[in-house]
C-alpha cells in the first residue's frame, strides 16, 4: 500500500509537534513490509514566515520519498488584522473571506497542491488541520484523504471550512480522547467518520545529566520545554513564577529550554537556556523536580509525555484539555487555573520526596498506552480497513 503524508514543512531539524508526529509516522510506516511511503510538503522551515529556506525537489530521508515544492504565497503582513476580524464569528464566515485569510496564512504552493491531486497514494494522509496543504488539497482527494486534525480549542476550528474538511475526510485520527471531543464539539459531523484515537509513541533515553547540570547549576528547578514564546504561555509562566519568587524563600529555579521565538521575562530564578540537543533535553529531565506545560492549545503535548516517561510531576494548564486528560488520568500531574493553583502546586512541589510521590505513576501510563509497536499496528490495521473499505466502493 501507498501513503503519501502531506504537512507544511517536514525534516529532522523541524521542531514543532505536528511535524515531528508526522515524520515519525511516516518513517515508521515506511519500514513495514508492503508499505511505500512519500511526503509532499514545501520548503518552508519557518511556521511563522514560511520563506521559501530549503531547496526544492525530491530528496530519500529515513526510508521515505520526500518531495519538496517552493513556496509563492508566505506569511502576509495583513494576515494578523485579516484574523481578528475574521476569527471574531469565525462560524460566520463566508467561502471568499476564508478563502482570503487561508491564502494570507500560507503556506501556498501551487506546485504542492497539484502533485497532491495527482498523487497515486492509495492514501493521502494530512497533518496538521489548520493549514493552507491541508485545507485547500485534502478536498482534492476526497474519499481517500485521512487527517490528522492535530485540534485545539481555538477560534479557527471553528471556521465553515473545517467543517468542510472534515466531510471530505475518508478517516480522522485523534491523538488524545480531549482532542476527539473538541473537534466533535465544533463539527458533530466528524462523529460520522471512520476514527482511531492513536495518540504517539515514546521513547525515553539516559540523557547527560552532567552536562544539563553544568547549564542550570545544583539548585532544583522546574522544567518547561519546548517552543519559547507567549503563544505557548511562557510569558505568563514567568510572570507566574517570578510572582511566587517574591512571596517564597527558596532556591527551587525556573528553566526555560527550547526554540527561542520571544524571550519571556526574567530575573533571579529563571533561565532562558535556548535549544538544547536530544542528550542534554533527557538530562533535563530527569534532573528536573516537575516538567511544567503552560500552553492553553495542545491535542496532545510529546513533552509532556516525556517528562512522565521520566518519573517527572507534570504541572499543565487547566484550560488545556489534553495535557489535562494526561495529568488526571496518569495521576502524575496537576493543573492550574490561576496564580492561586499554581502557587499551591508549587509549594507541593518543593518538597523532593512529595514530587518524587507525585511522578511515580508516569511510567507505566506512557508504556501501557504509548509504546510504538503497539500503536503502529493499530494505525495500520486502521489505514487497511480505510483501504479495503474504499477499495469496495
């Protein structure tokens, strides 16, 4: 069987959760026997600009056929005002004004879309939901495009065209139990598709926790992983911490490791460390006392998992459904709804042995439902089922 993955961007060094689970998927799929498998993508490497950084054509990575088309159509500079008019009703909005504003988010490539429509893929599988790829080339293949929604709350899930999307679906693959309601929630249609919850597989390692100690010293500290930026609550993380900084007499530290987009504030107790390699993240976290999640918008959250593979309390944002689900059902995190929660959390936390208690039922969440061999094959048996079922009609 063919698959050919379609996302905005793709490669190792792309850091962004959709696009991660998306090249695992892939160059997992790829060494099953009787599977071939391709990605068309762009080459974009930034999300935020979609400049056209990498150079086109077909390259072989892992096992899979990636095909890469230029980018005509980034980021516009009116794409933030288009958005707050726009996204105000967004389930008002009309063909031509989401047309407008899926064209000025990007990425286009015209070049992309046709060699989706022309793909012989007997499935094309699309990664995230909310971009130009997926929303202007999945209709294209309708009856065997299957989407990975990749969903949150947020006012673009709630656009007509989604909707629409969702109905050209041929299958929907959810990562969290959090992430199927959502969607549900905002198009009821999807409860009509063919679904799998999949959710993504972990794999811990030993990490160098020398060298992550040698970056934030032998004090404790809490960990927040990932992309640094206010989108993903880093700021208000910082202000948090800084706030409980000045109530507490402690030397319990905040870390900061990831992509840099916008430096939150800082001062006595919290470290902005930038990107770290594979080694010295694993270091971190298992030094760390507690793995602090602060984004509002994630259908799934691979660091959040990681730190419970490792033993580590996680500490999520209330108000995100999915690092919620996480947290209460692994019973190795908690969640804050303001600085009061998190002030108490915090205060748990401090105390080694209570967030050494806290962590201890990590492990056997992540590997009872995350482990790779399992969940791929109950990803191909779901794909074949797709196959046959279309292959009938």
């Amino acid at each position: 069987m063919k698959l050919a993955y379609v996302v905005p961007r793709y490669g190792a060094d792309i850091h962004g959760g959709a696009e991660q689970a998306a090249r695992q998927l892939a160059e997992r799929m790829a060494t099953r026997p009787g599977y071939e498998v391709e990605v068309l993508t762009t080459t974009a490497t930034d999300m935020v600009t979609w400049a056209d950084d990498a150079p086109s054509g077909t390259t072989h990575e892992t096992g899979v056929t990636v095909h890469r088309f230029p980018v005509t159509g980034g980021r516009l500079s009116s794409f933030d005002q288009m958005s707050a008019s726009l996204l105000a009703q967004p389930d008002a909005a009309t063909p031509t004004s989401e047309a407008r504003w899926i064209d000025s988010q990007g990425p286009v490539s015209p070049d992309l879309i046709e060699a989706v429509a022309a793909t012989d893929a007997d499935l094309v599988i699309f990664y995230p939901y909310l971009y130009h790829p997926t929303l202007v080339g999945l209709p294209l293949v309708r009856g065997r495009g299957v989407l990975h929604p990749a969903a949150h709350e947020e006012p673009p899930l709630h656009l007509p065209a989604v909707g629409r999307l969702v109905d050209a679906a041929a299958g929907l693959v959810f990562q969290t139990d959090a992430e199927r309601h959502i969607l549900e929630s905002a198009h009821p249609r999807a409860r009509l598709r063919p679904q799998l919850q999949l959710g993504l597989g972990v794999e811990g390692r030993t990490g160098d926790r020398q060298a992550a100690r040698d970056g934030v010293g032998p004090t404790p500290f809490l960990l927040c992983l990932g992309r640094v930026e206010p989108g993903k609550g880093s700021t208000a993380l910082a202000r948090f911490m800084a706030e409980y900084l000045s109530r507490r007499e402690t030397d319990l530290q905040l870390v900061f490791a990831g992509p840099v987009l916008e430096a939150p504030p800082v001062g006595p107790g919290i470290r902005v460390l930038g990107p770290v390699d594979e080694e010295v993240k694993w270091g971190l976290i298992r030094e760390a006392r507690a793995l602090v999640s602060p984004s509002a918008m994630e259908s799934n959250s691979l660091v959040v998992l990681e730190g419970l593979l490792a033993g580590r309390p996680v500490v999520v944002n209330a108000r995100c459904a999915a690092t919620t689900e996480h947290a209460r059902m692994s019973g190795a995190g908690l969640w804050f709804d303001g600085y009061g929660s998190f002030e108490a959390i915090i205060d748990r936390l401090a105390e080694a042995d209570a967030a050494e208690a806290l962590g201890a039922g990590g492990p056997a969440y992540v590997n009872g439902r995350y482990g790779w061999p399992e969940l791929m094959d109950r990803y191909a048996t779901f794909l074949e089922g797709l196959a046959s079922r279309l292959a009938r009609t």
